[in-house]
C-alpha cells in the first residue's frame, strides 16, 4: 500500500449554498484524482493518504459515508474527523 500526501482540491461551485470537494491531487506527483477514484482506492486499500500541516503533523484522508447521501474524504486525526482538505490550495493542474 502506497502512502500518498494531498496538497491540493477542487472544489465544485456552490449549490444550495454548499461546496464540496470533487477532486484531490499533488503537483509534485503530478496526479490529480477524482473523490470517486480516492475512496476507490482507500476502500480497495491500494493508496493511504494523508494532508500535511504548517507543524508538519500528518493527518489521514477516510471515508465518511453518510446516511443517504454520498460519500465524501475527509480527514481524520488523534481519533477526530477534521476539515484539513479544506484548507488546502486549489489545484492547478487540469
């Protein structure tokens, strides 16, 4: 399983007063995938994936999967579900 560091989102205009995130990637990599094909992989345990803070702590992208809506990434450390994609730069890449 490779460990794989997000740097980047896109995130979808918003709707409803609501944005979600529809893709992640990393320029350095360059690679840019869709939350479909993340959750793919997490779920499949291909890839592990993780955002990085200014301290360099290192928190883990899951799947939450809420009841009849779809799923979404999200991260999550010292056992709390947090908004660190969130905070990250737009992707450039196409």
């Amino acid at each position: 399983m490779a460990k794989v560091q997000i740097t980047c989102i896109t995130k979808s205009q918003p709707q409803g007063g609501h944005e979600h995130i529809t893709h992640a990637g990393n320029p350095k990599g360059p690679w840019k995938w869709s939350v479909e094909k993340i959750i793919d992989s997490i779920d499949s345990k291909t890839n592990t994936f993780y955002v990085r803070n200014a301290r360099g702590d290192e928190a883990y992208v899951g799947v939450v999967r809420p009841s009849g809506r779809r799923p979404y990434i999200r991260t999550y450390a010292d056992g709390v579900w947090t908004d660190n994609l969130l905070s990250l730069t737009a992707c450039s890449l196409p």
